[in-house]
C-alpha cells in the first residue's frame, strides 16, 4: 500500500474496566493484580497509539464500549482516548449494538462531542472521508445530519470512502450516489461466520459494498465471499478462555485504485492459550513434565506475544480415569508454573484434569466396587449428554448413596463447573473412601 493510502482502524467490543475471568490461582493473580485490574483499559490505550503511529484517517468502533454499568475510570480513560485522536485530526465513529447504552452513556457524559455515533435510531448513518471537500478534521455531528464528512485536505489521499449502515434507507442514498471514485463500506450487526453461495448479510443486495464489517462477534475473522470482503474485528481483549490468541484491532487500507488490505494490530496486554496433553496409564510423571516443555517451547517459538505482558496458559491433560488419581490438577500446576521460558511474559498455568473412560464393558447395573470410577464417568456422561435426564439422575443418586464423599462433593460443585471438574472430584472422592475402606 502507498502513503496516499486511506487509514481506517477497526476494533470491537472495548468491555472497558470489565473483570477478566477464568484465571488461574488467587495468589498468582496477586502477584499480577495491576496487570489483570487494567487489562481492557490498557488495551484500549494500545489501540489509541495504534492510531496515531499509524496515522489513520477514521477510528471506528463496534459493539459494546462497556459490558455492564460504565465506571469512573472506563469513562475518563474512554473521552480522553477519543478527545487525543480528535485534536490530532482524527475522527471517530462507534456502531452501538444497543441505542440504550449511548442514552446510558450520555446522561454520565462519556461521550466527547465530536464522536460520530452511527445507529439506526440516531441522526447519523454514514462518515464519508473525502480528500476535496473543504472542512474541519474532525467536526461535530451536526443536527438533523444524516451522513458525515471528514476533510483531510491537508493530506495526501485520493478519492472517497463511505462508511454506512447497510440498510434500506441507506441503500438507496448509495446506489444514487454511487460512483468509481467512492469506496464503499458496509456495517452490520449480523454474523458473518457462515456465507452459503447466494446468502447476504442484509436482505437487499451487498454489490456495491466492497467491504463488509460485522460487530457481532467477539472473535476475529475475514471471510472473501463472491468478490468481497467481510471481516468481523473481534474483542480487544478477551475475558474468557473461549478466545484464544492475541486480541488485535484491524487496520484497513485503502489506495487510490480501491484495492483493500487489512493488517491485525495486536492490542491485549493478557493473552489466553490453550495447550492439549494426551497421556496412558504408563505416564511417569517426568514424562509429562518433560512433553509439557517441549508443547510449550512450540509454542512460544511459532508465535510473537507482543505486546503481551501476561499469558493465561491452559492445559488440558486427557487420559484415563486411573491417572486423575496420583495426579490432581492442583498439584500439576504447581509443578509446571516454574516453565517461564520468556522474561518479558508471565504465565499463568491452569490444569485441567479430563478423565475418559477405558471402554472396559460392565456388566449389568448394579454397582460394582472394582469399577465405581467407570461408572461414575459413565452416569456423569450420560446426565450430561443424554435426553434421559431422569433416569441418569437415579444413577447418579444411587451412585452417591453408595458413597457420602462423593455425595458432599457434588453438592458443593457449583452448576457452572465443567463436567470434567467434577469428574475429577469425584474419582478422588471414590478413591479416598476406597483407601480408608482399605
């Protein structure tokens, strides 16, 4: 791409100041609070310097600016971010998903005056950046305007962009206007993630949109679809395991000739990773140690975790059940949180024990003490999995009248823990009543 290039940064969903989840143990978060507590704050600072190092033209904003009720602190570091990017000359647009978070965030005065605020219900549907037409940088949204135009008359650019809501009304106003100096843009909140041959994003017609965005979904991706792009930024920063990866903001740009190339910008101070072990009843633990440095070595090795100050790492180790029993996931972690190959992140290591069953064929129901833990996987399976929810739920009972330990430790799981947790606590449940039995 040439320096005449139009710049435009797209980032989804910010959370501001939300709480990330799913980490690893409280004291290893201790040790990391500063880093965890700004997270989403930093990522959204990152993405401002992104902006302004690479002299974009439009920073443009979809989804959620906060996940709940906005803070003190997502506010100020929010208005500060887009008044700095303002003052520069660049301008700012956000495609609220909901027009009751803007109500929200206006009554607390979140939102600086020249951000444009594209919404089906507000006054604005478009920002058109056009190089020839005389203006200010960065004007405020005009009463009763429909579309925006930013001038960039002091910089070297060529030709229009036109961001717009892809819906009727707008629709219409483009195929009036349209013209091969005009790059079109569409934005949606509708899914992109599968596109058969003669499916669209909107129920009209996409041709004139050579670029598609979509805020929907939290993960990035890019699809070419009959000649044109759609691409879904995803989350600056991930709060959950579901996102593995560095979080990034797409830098999109546009030449003279309307070609279109977008680069990912990563912007995630903590990064989530997910590494899976497989391991027999013959595993010695050295050699489990000695595979998890060699996955994670290959791992550190075939990707760059800039700017990442922080990794959440997850292992999954999957075997059979005998295995949960010398090796807890608690006393794992603490064996693999000394692999730090790199100075310049942590990581967090979490374990994840998840049992599987050997296969081993029992013969009818009643319960048999050499093969308590099978059939506990199997009635834990099956309560999970099965539309027999009433009569996995007799087993499981009468599995725990057999066993008050396990009784006491399935009460006190709570309903969000994932099956193979509770698969683990109640082998190590069963196997401590067979020892004392012992």
């Amino acid at each position: 791409m040439h320096s005449h290039s139009w710049r435009l940064l797209v980032a989804g969903h910010l959370h501001l100041d939300s709480q990330l989840r799913e980490l690893s143990s409280a004291s290893a978060q201790d040790d990391h609070h500063d880093i965890i507590r700004d997270a989403t704050l930093d990522a959204f600072e990152l993405l401002i310097e992104s902006a302004l190092e690479h002299s974009a033209d439009l920073l443009l904003l979809t989804g959620s600016l906060c996940e709940k009720t906005p803070t003190l602190r997502a506010c100020t570091v929010f208005r500060d971010g887009v008044e700095t990017l303002l003052e520069e000359g660049i301008a700012v647009a956000w495609t609220p998903p909901d027009h009751r978070e803007v109500e929200l965030l206006r009554k607390i005065n979140c939102l600086p005056a020249g951000l444009k605020i594209l919404h089906k219900t507000a006054q604005s549907r478009s920002v058109q950046l056009d190089a020839d037409r005389p203006g200010t940088d960065s004007p405020a949204i005009p009463n009763g305007s429909v579309e925006n135009t930013v001038s960039h008359s002091g910089k070297t650019r060529f030709g229009t962009v036109c961001c717009e809501l892809i819906s009727e009304r707008a629709s219409r106003r483009s195929n009036e206007t349209a013209n091969s100096q005009t790059t079109y843009i569409g934005l949606t909140d509708q899914p992109i993630g599968h596109l058969p041959q003669k499916e669209t994003v909107s129920d009209l017609a996409d041709e004139k949109y050579q670029l598609i965005i979509s805020g929907q979904s939290p993960r990035c991706r890019t699809i070419r679809h009959r000649n044109r792009l759609y691409h879904s930024p995803g989350v600056i920063q991930s709060l959950t395991n579901d996102i593995t990866g560095l979080c990034s903001a797409t830098l999109i740009e546009i030449d003279s000739q309307g070609e279109i190339e977008l680069t990912p910008l990563p912007v995630s101070p903590v990064v989530r990773e997910k590494i899976e072990l497989g391991v027999s009843e013959e595993t010695a633990l050295d050699e489990l140690l000695e595979q998890a440095e060699r996955e994670l070595l290959g791992l550190l090795s075939n990707h760059s975790y800039s700017p990442a100050k922080l990794m959440q790492l997850r292992w999954e180790v999957r075997g059979p059940h005998s295995f949960v029993i010398p090796f807890a996931s608690a006393d794992l972690q603490e064996l693999l949180s000394p692999l730090q190959p790199l100075e310049e992140i942590f990581i967090l290591h979490d374990v994840a024990l998840i049992p599987q069953l050997t296969g081993v064929k029992i013969e009818g129901r009643d319960l048999q003490e050499k093969y308590l833990g099978e059939q506990f996987l199997q009635f834990l399976g099956n309560q999970n999995t099965s539309n027999k929810k009433n009569e996995n739920g007799d087993a499981l009972k009468k599995l725990e009248s057999h066993s008050p330990m396990l009784k006491k430790v399935l009460a006190e799981l709570n309903h969000s823990e994932l099956c193979h947790r509770a698969a683990e606590l109640g082998l190590l449940a069963l196997q401590g009543e067979l020892e004392q039995a012992g």
